[in-house]
C-alpha cells in the first residue's frame, strides 16, 4: 500500500506550469457569447413591446432573434476587445509565454 498523503493525484484537467490555456479561455468566451444569444432570445421573444428607442436616436427592432443578434454581437466585441488588449498588454511583458 501506498500513501496517499506523500503523493496527492493529479487532476487530469490542471494546466501544467508554462502551459497554454488558450483553449479555455476560448470554450470560456464561446460560453458566455452562447448565453448571451439565449439571454438575448429568451428576453426578445417575451418582450411586451415591439420596438426601442435608444438615446432618442436609433429605433430598434426587438424580438426574439434581434435580440439574440444584439447580445451575440455586443458579447463578442467586447470578448474579442479583452484578448486584444490582453495579447497587447503580453506585448510588454518580458516573461510572458510565447
């Protein structure tokens, strides 16, 4: 028998030091832009009104696609602006992992 205590298990799932953990950060922002096109839908589809209007400038459509359609596109911009500044920041960073 061996003890447990002198050895714990390693998590299949941990990220070895050094390693890249873009794919879950990837599977992270594909997460939260998916629950933001349901978000979107559900809200649209039981939405009492047929339109809004935004800073008496813009009328927009509400629905259940369109607003899937606004919640997709604005979680990806700003999904999408995160990495960018993040990898400019990594720029900078002179112990950053290529």
């Amino acid at each position: 028998m061996t003890d447990e205590t002198d050895h714990p298990p390693e998590s299949p799932a941990a990220v070895e030091p050094g390693g890249d953990g873009r794919p879950y950060l990837y599977g992270a922002a594909a997460t939260v832009v998916g629950f933001a096109g349901i978000a979107g839908y559900t809200l649209g589809a039981n939405s009492p009104v047929d339109n809004a209007t935004l800073a008496s400038v813009v009328t927009l459509p509400v629905s259940g696609l369109s607003l899937a359609a606004y919640g997709v596109g604005f979680a990806g911009l700003l999904v999408v602006g995160i990495f960018g500044v993040v990898r400019l920041l990594t720029r900078f960073d002179d112990d950053a992992v290529a």
